[in-house]
C-alpha cells in the first residue's frame, strides 16, 4: 500500500483513525479524528521500556502478544467508526503501528489510506502553517466593546468576512472572567491544531478580521509567528461610551454563577486593590452587577489604555468612535473605515 503525502491524505474526506495511545490522542490529535489505539497507555509504556532496556525484537514479541487478543475488537471498533470500510489511517510517525493495523483492517476488508511520516509530519505543517503571511484586519476596543459579537457579525451576512475567533478557538474571553461560561480550554498542541485548520478554511488572499488579543489567552499561548504577523497588521479602534459597556457586560455577567464571579475578583485582588476587591464581591452578593462592572473596569480601562496605544511595528491605527455596543451596526461602521473610497472617474 502506498503511504500519502500529507496534502494527498489531507485531500481525503473518508473517516481519520488515530492509532495512537489515548494519552496521545488527548494531548493533540488532527481535528475530526477518531481514536483507535493500538496499546493502551500501559502497553505503551511497557513496550518502549522493553525496548530501551531489553532489545527491539523483545520489544515487538511484547507488543504482538498485546495485539493479538485485541484484534477481533479492533476490527468491531473500527467498523462501528467507519461503516463504509474505507479510512485514512496514522500513528506517531508511520511505523510499526499504523503499519499493524493497516494489515489486520486489509484483512477484514477494509481500505486504507495510510499517511507516510504520521502525525508528526502532520504536526510539522501545523506549526509551519502560521508563519504563512496573510493580510490580518484587527479589531482592538476596551473591556465589554462587543468585539466578539462584532466579528461574528462580520462572518455573518450580508457581509461575510473572513474571520478568525481565536478566543472562541481558546475557550477564553482573555481576562480574569475569561473562563467563565466556557468549556474547558483544549490542550497547548490541540489549539495549534485548532488554529491551523481554522485558518485552512480561510480564503489566502483576502483580509481576515480578528480580535486584538495579548500573547496569552488563559493558559494557552498564540503562536510566535502567527503573533508577530497581528502586531504588525492595521488595526480598527471601537471607541464605546463606558455607559454603554458596563450595561453589556452586567447583562452578561449578571447570568453567570456568582460563585466563579467571586472567584475570579478574587484572583484580581492585588490589582484593584483590598477596598474594591470588598465593594466589588459585595456587589456581586448583592446581585449589583454594575457596580461591580463599574469597579473591575477601573482596572482594565488603565491596563488596555497602554494596550490601545499605536505601536510601532503597525502600519496603521484607526479609532472608530460608535456610540453603542450594536454588533451589526459596529460591523458596518468598521467596514465603512477599512474599505478605502472608490475613486470616481474623471
């Protein structure tokens, strides 16, 4: 069986079987992946100590002796996953296991398209891919702008803009109440992977909208060349009314679990200081949500100002003054700055 150069297998839409180790597959996997693990952790562990310490042929009769009860399963998964009895197939790094199950899924009738190099080559691609030039439009604005509502406005018609939600991508609004509300943020690696297939679906040429974010998103961290490229893009000012923004974000605020909110003034505490920490969790007890948007923004307004501020590597800067947080109509007004005026004819 021939093995797939990455865009021939990625070329591909049958159902994508990952034979690696479930611990594997959770650190980073190809979005839409299936896992069909050869070993288990254990075995895994197992194997590769037999190999380092004992020799490779004592190794493989190892792993052998772990497949072969496992195979009459393996086939029933697999079929369960993939009823059409065709797949693309990869491990680690095209070896010894995807090359296992590749013979056993022949043998029960299936086939299989194998990915030469794995998921490594796979892995390689994602991290080069960010350093792909692209033309970035980004939107910057103080806490509770609407930016995210904004930029699903963009993607939505009748504009139907190119964009990149990486806050979304994240499962972080990017500030101490960033979690809150959201699911669970995806591993380092699986937000690459993420990141990369999100831009692959966007067209290469034409401007791509996204949020003006720092280097950290909770816990995860954008990627340097990806990075390098949104610092030195053009960027779009909201300019809200801060009346407009604390009633935004009390609404939305006002619907999460008091408890998280608690939590995350806590973590604040030695930036607003013990007074406001008091009053703000006081609010929240109280069910004042903006008085404590009132008191938590005094913090965040200072440290976006300097964030607002132009910088050096941006080619240019454009405040945009709206006077409320009307996602559709903001939409408009950005577009309105970034599209340059037609040039009639003389």
């Amino acid at each position: 069986m021939p093995r797939l150069s990455l865009p021939e297998f990625e070329a591909l839409s049958y159902p994508l079987l990952d034979v690696r180790a479930p611990t594997e597959f959770a650190q980073g996997h190809v979005p839409g992946a299936l896992n069909l693990p050869l070993f288990t952790d254990e075995e895994r562990a197992r194997i590769g100590t037999t190999y380092k310490q004992v020799s490779q042929e004592k190794a493989v009769h190892l792993g052998l002796e772990f497949f072969g009860p496992k195979m009459s399963a393996m086939v029933k998964q697999a079929q369960k996953l993939a009823p059409g009895k065709e797949v693309r197939l990869h491990c680690w790094r095209g070896g010894m296991r995807s090359g296992a199950v590749l013979w056993l899924l022949e043998l029960a009738g299936f086939k299989v398209h194998l990915l030469d190099h794995g998921y490594k080559d796979y892995r390689r691609a994602v991290l080069a891919s960010f350093a792909q030039p692209r033309p970035w439009r980004v939107l910057g604005g103080f806490t509770g702008s609407g930016k995210t509502d904004v930029l699903r406005a963009l993607a939505a018609a009748p504009h139907q803009q190119p964009v990149l939600d990486l806050e979304g991508l994240a499962h972080h609004k990017g500030s101490a109440f960033g979690a809150i509300g959201q699911p669970a943020q995806p591993t380092q690696e699986q937000f690459e992977n993420n990141l990369a297939a999100a831009l692959a679906q966007l067209p290469p040429d034409a401007p791509i909208w996204v949020e003006d974010e720092s280097r950290q998103i909770g816990r995860l961290t954008i990627p340097a060349a990806l990075f390098e490229q949104l610092r030195a893009a053009p960027r779009y000012v909201l300019e809200v009314p801060r009346e407009a923004r604390v009633t935004k974000l009390a609404a939305e605020y006002g619907a999460e679990s008091p408890t998280e909110l608690a939590a995350a003034i806590e973590r604040l505490q030695k930036r607003l200081g013990g007074l406001a920490t008091k009053q703000a969790l006081a609010a929240v007890e109280a069910g004042d949500f903006e008085r404590m948007v009132e008191l938590v923004l005094d913090y965040y307004d200072k440290t976006y100002a300097h964030a607002l501020e132009p910088r050096p590597e941006e080619p240019s800067r454009t405040v945009i003054p709206v006077d409320e947080c009307d996602a559709i109509a903001n939409a408009h007004h950005l577009l309105t700055a970034a599209t340059p005026p037609a040039i009639g004819r003389l």
